[in-house]
C-alpha cells in the first residue's frame, strides 16, 4: 500500500452531471440539466462526509455519481481500493467495475420500497453474498446470522418476510444488506427521514457504532442539519448543483462563511420555544438547474449579492485551511452562526 | 385570549375506532382537549399516533370503516336561529354527510392538507378551485369570488396572482402550491384552522417561509390554529399550547414552555432527549427510546408506552390505563409517577 494517510479514499474533481433536455420528434438536444455542475470534494478514510441541501440541489445525483449508479458527464472520482491502488471510477466500464462494486455500497431513504417484499430476510441480506460467490447455503446463513446481529436483529427473524417488520428494522435490514459485502464506503441517502423521531436516534447510533467497529466511510446526504450535525466529521453544502461550502462540521456551524450555509442554518427551527428561530428569511425559491441565474447562482436570494456576484460565477476556492467556499464576499462578510448549547 | 366565553372547540374523551376484519383498531382512544380563540394549539406524535385521525374526526371525514364511537366535539359559534350569542354544537352528532357539517367544514374550520400536491385537482385551475370553495360559503357572484382569491392569493405572499389563478397546481413549485392551499382554506375566514403536517414535504427554507406567514396570518385575523406536526422544532417555534400523543391516548398538555422546559411524562422527556439538535455535542451516542412503536392491533395493556418506558412501575402500568390528570396550574399528565388516577373502562 502506498501512503495510505496521505491520499483520500474518494477524491471527486470536477465531476459533472448533465441530464438532456430533449425536444421534438427528434430528440433534439435543447438545453441541459445540470444536476451535478463542476463539484469537487474529499473523503478520507474513516471519516463522515454530510452532502446537504434543499431537494433538487443534485445531492443525491452526485452521490449516486460516486457508486456509479450512473455514470457521471465528465470529471474524476480517484477511489483507493483495498489493494492501495487508485482507479478513477468515473473512468471505469461495466466489466471494470464489477469487482469494486463490493467496496462502494448504498443505504437508501424508504425502507419500505428498498426491500423486496417477496424476498425473505435471509435471502435479501444473503443475496450480496450469493452474487459475489459464496455459494455455500451453510455458510451464507452463519454471515447473514452474523449481520442481522450486528445491526441489533435476531437471527430467527431470517425467514421472515420485510412486511413483519417496522420502518426502523428494515432500515437496519437495509444497513446489514449494504455491510454483508465489506464495504470501505458506504453511501447513505437520506437514511434516517422515513423514520420517526424515537426510532431516528437508535439508527444514528447504530451507524456511528458500525463506523468505529468496521472503520467505515460514510458519505450522509441529508437535509435534515440536525442529524447532520450530529453524524458528519465534515459537511458540504451544496446549492443548484454546486458546492457553496465545504469544512469541518464545527467550523461550518460556528463561522459558516457562504451566506446560504448561514440562511439555511438560520431556517431550521429550534426545539426550544425560548429561541426564536426562523426570523432571518430567506427570499424567493431554490432556481432551476436547467436554467440558472448568470454569476453567483445564489446571488437573486443573497442578502450580501454584490455586482460581481450578478456577473462572475465564484471560484471553489480553500479560505482557511480546510475550509472551502464559493463566495466573492467570504472574507469581507459578518455571518451569524449556532454556538454550542 | 377569549376565555371567559370557554373554548371555541371543545373535544370531550373522543374515541374513534376503526372496525377491520382482524379486529378493532383504537386509533383515537380517550381524548380530550380545548382549543381558544387566538391559540395556536400543537399536536405532536409519532406515526400512529392518532393525531390526524383526531383532527379528521373533528372535520368529520374519517374514511369507513373508522368510526366515532363515542364523545362529544363542541363547537362554540354564533346562534343560527337569529339571536344574538352563541351556541355550542356538538359535531360527533351530525350526519357526516349532511348539510349542517357540510355549511361548517370549509367554512368555519377550514383544513390545510399536508401534501399540496395531492391536494389540488391537476386538472382545474388553482382560481377555479378557490373561487369554487368561496362560492360554496359565500352567497356572492363568481366575478366578486374571483377578486377575493386574487385578493386572498396576494395575502399569503402569491406574486403576480391574476397569473397565479389561472395556472394549474403543476405548474406551480411546492412553496407556491404550500401558499395557494393556505389562501384556499383562509377564503372563507375560518375561526379554526386545522394544519396537517404542513410543513413536512417542504424544504426548510420553504418551511420557514410557510410557518412565518401562519404565524402572521394568525395575529392578524386572530383565528385559532390546530397544529399537527412530528417535528418538535416546528412545535416549538409555532404552538402556545402542546398536546403529546402515543398510540390513541394523550400523554401529556402544557402551555409550550412547560412541555419543553419542565416535560412530566417519560415519553415528552425521552422524546425530547433522543432528538439530534444543531446546537447539541456531536457524535455521541444519542439517549434513545429502546424498542419501536407498536403494531395497533397489539396495543400493549395498561399504559401504552410502558413496553418502552424506563420508569415504568411493574404490576400497575401494565395492568391499569392512567387517566389525564392536572400536575401543575395548566399541565396535564397521564402517567402514575404524578397521580393514581386511572381511566376508568
């Protein structure tokens, strides 16, 4: 292995999505979504990235970029693999990606339509398994008994049908699914918003215990910023599929320095009705990805929007270290941020 | 606050089951509030809860086989035969399809669904849709129904709303959509207003715009909200006055600062606790409520939350029912840790 410590596990450059927009009886090729538009970011081993924003800001776009659920435009997603090679996924063909495929999995948001209802427990955590060769029927039952305990199930529940169970089982179902293959990173979209509040906290926890035993990767894409605050070792904020701001969980929350971080920060409201929360309102709606606004893409709902802001889309750009940020005002703007309770 | 006159909606030990094949399901099982003038009256819950099934009883559009068996629900409003002073009618009794409650739903107590998208015909305009509900109500003409949507539109913070009316809920985003639902149910300048979660299927920054405007609305046209919701953070920005639910029953009812800052019932102060905040230390293992809610049609006996509650006292919540008993001057508590009193069966 080369210097593990000094490269990330995932290092996205310039990764781009674009979806056609298609006219005519001729498909002609009249504008382009852009999902995900020229994002670049970071995860290093063992550590929990947070991808928020509002709904379509291309956060679960870039995600499913980064297992390669689909493939993305252009741009690099350097992955080092458990053998210490780095390969650029973005690259990769069907038959290339096969036997990485274990490395990289997903948690999904609706634990109710992310299970096969005609499948067993046993046959859908046991199905990873069963694809990437363990053929032994003996053997599987002893992994699949084996996950389901380390996800807090029992193992008699294996013959069971996912309809037996409540939102929170299946999303642990869903958990020991994406870990009986070993993953080095997993990506979680949204896994906790289907679930209610009382039940939302043992999942958070049994996430963060897996992370430590297995030294998992997480990246969490999320809107809920409580929950991200409470998981992520890092967060990026994206915004009309750019990244606005991306540091440190604490130094994001405490001195955020993009003026949306700050409006969406200043949105949620409190669960203390002696904090008012929610008076900093933000402005208008979230722009189109298939047609965004000249400059700044923040700048027609930015309370600090300058006249470069109206004209030159900001640079990505690193303002301390760690901490990156793309706004022309970073540096000259006071913004308000959540102290520690 | 209107008290001296009592309450503008009463509901009384409100029991509405659902009769299935496989059994008796007690979705609202016992519940009794007061909702006054110029309140805005949470509701908060888990899944399961009852908390839409109580509002729907309310508007009495429970869908078969869900039925009220028993309780009363006590509107306050103004005599119908003529004289001055008010009356109080009592909605449990009416026909569910007949005209009385038709005249009050929409009217009186107007209903702001949780999903805009369902909630709007795609094929009607959104003014069709309004001026239809306004002139349901209102014996006025279709031209002077159309000004007062524009009008209503233009309140709730609708831009360019001529444009708006004659626009389909498709081609509106879900802010526009979320604030058009809220011109729909205020056309009729309703005295209580029930919100369904109507917050949940929007962004934040939406969701603020949302909860400021019927904080606004509220103020300035002193209606009475009933507000349900499963975010504590929205409960607390929003309500004067909270009701926590489980499983059919209520656990515990307090002006807000004392269910957040002084909660009595194990459920409130787990709930409270287990909720990762953005103001609270990071990537500690949070306090969590072992177990999960129960199926409804096995509903632990006794106390429905003892299954999963951490002081629990063996051999009485399992067996008897606490009832809804006064612990403080305006906060109500159904647990035996405070009192001895039991629903009677």
């Amino acid at each position: 292995m080369t210097s593990p410590s000094t490269t990330p596990l995932l290092d996205v450059r310039n990764l781009r999505k674009y979806f056609p927009i298609q006219k005519g009886f001729l498909k002609k090729t009249i504008g382009n979504v852009r999902a995900v538009d020229d994002v670049s970011f970071f995860v290093e081993e063992g550590e929990t990235l947070g991808l928020v924003g509002e709904s379509g800001c291309g956060k679960t776009t870039a995600s499913r970029c980064v297992v390669r659920a689909i493939a993305p435009s252009s741009g690099q997603m350097l992955f080092r693999t458990g053998e210490g090679q780095v390969v650029d996924l973005a690259k990769l063909d069907r038959a290339a990606l096969r036997p990485l495929r274990p490395q990289m999995q997903m948690i999904f948001q609706d634990p109710y339509s992310s299970l096969n209802p005609r499948m067993n427990l046993f046959e859908i955590v046991g199905e990873p398994l069963l694809v990437n060769g363990l053929v032994n029927r003996k053997q599987r039952t002893d992994q699949v008994a084996e996950l389901l305990q380390l996800v807090g199930m029992r193992p008699e529940y294996m013959q069971r049908f996912p309809h037996a169970f409540s939102g929170g089982q299946r999303q642990r179902i869903g958990i020991a699914r994406a870990l009986s293959v070993h993953p080095r990173l997993v990506v979680a979209d949204e896994p906790v918003s289907a679930l209610d509040v009382s039940v939302q906290a043992q999942i958070l926890n049994l996430l963060l215990d897996l992370q430590q035993r297995l030294n998992l990767t997480y990246i969490f894409v999320a809107h809920n910023l409580g929950v991200v605050k409470h998981i992520c070792d890092r967060v990026a904020v994206m915004y009309v599929g750019k990244l606005a701001e991306m540091a440190k969980t604490g130094e994001l929350f405490h001195q955020p320095r993009h003026p949306y971080t700050a409006a969406l920060m200043a949105a949620v409201p409190v669960a203390d009705p002696r904090v008012r929360s929610g008076d900093v309102e933000l402005k208008g709606e979230v722009p189109s990805p298939a047609n965004p606004p000249s400059g700044c893409y923040f700048h027609p709902r930015c309370a600090y929007a300058a006249e470069v802001c109206r004209t030159q889309p900001p640079d990505f750009r690193e303002i301390s270290p760690g901490h990156f940020v793309a706004c022309h005002r970073a540096e000259e703007i006071e913004l308000p941020g959540i102290s520690l309770g | 606050m209107n008290t001296q006159n009592g309450p503008l909606l009463s509901v009384r030990d409100l029991k509405t089951y659902f009769m299935m094949d496989e059994g008796v399901v007690k979705a609202v099982d016992g519940v009794s509030f007061d909702v006054h003038a110029g309140q805005i009256f949470g509701i908060v819950g888990e899944s399961g809860c009852g908390k839409s099934v109580t509002v729907k009883s309310i508007l009495r559009i429970v869908e078969a086989p869900g039925k009220i068996v028993h309780g009363q629900i006590l509107l306050r409003r103004s005599r119908q035969d003529g004289t001055s002073g008010e009356e109080e009618l009592d909605l449990a009794g009416l026909d569910a399809r007949g005209q009385e409650i038709r005249s009050i739903r929409g009217a009186q107590i107007a209903l702001i669904p949780q999903e805009p998208m369902a909630s709007f015909s795609p094929v009607h305009t959104i003014g069709n849709q309004i001026i239809e509900a306004i002139m349901l109500h209102q014996s006025i003409g279709r031209k002077a129904a159309r000004n007062l949507a524009c009008d209503m539109l233009k309140d709730v913070g609708v831009p360019m709303p001529e444009r708006r009316l004659d626009e389909y809920s498709w081609q509106l985003s879900g802010g526009l959509r979320q604030r058009a639902i809220i011109a729909m149910a205020l056309s009729c300048n309703p005295r209580l207003l029930i919100a369904d979660e109507p917050t949940t299927a929007v962004d934040v920054t939406t969701q603020a715009q949302v909860l400021r405007l019927l904080r606004q609305l509220q103020r300035e046209r002193n209606s009475a909200i009933i507000f349900i919701t499963h975010d504590l953070g929205v409960i607390a920005q929003m309500a004067s006055f909270v009701m926590v639910m489980y499983l059919g029953l209520v656990m515990e009812q307090g002006p807000v600062d004392d269910i957040f800052h002084a909660p009595k019932h194990p459920y409130t102060q787990a709930l409270l606790r287990s909720i990762p905040s953005v103001s609270s230390q990071p990537r500690v293992s949070l306090p969590t409520i072992s177990g999960s809610i129960p199926h409804p049609f096995n509903k632990p006996s006794g106390c429905p939350f003892h299954p999963r509650c951490i002081k629990r006292i063996p051999g009485k919540c399992d067996v008897r029912t606490p009832a809804l008993q006064a612990v403080g001057e305006q906060q109500l508590v159904s647990c035996f840790l405070y009192h001895d009193a039991e629903v009677s069966a």
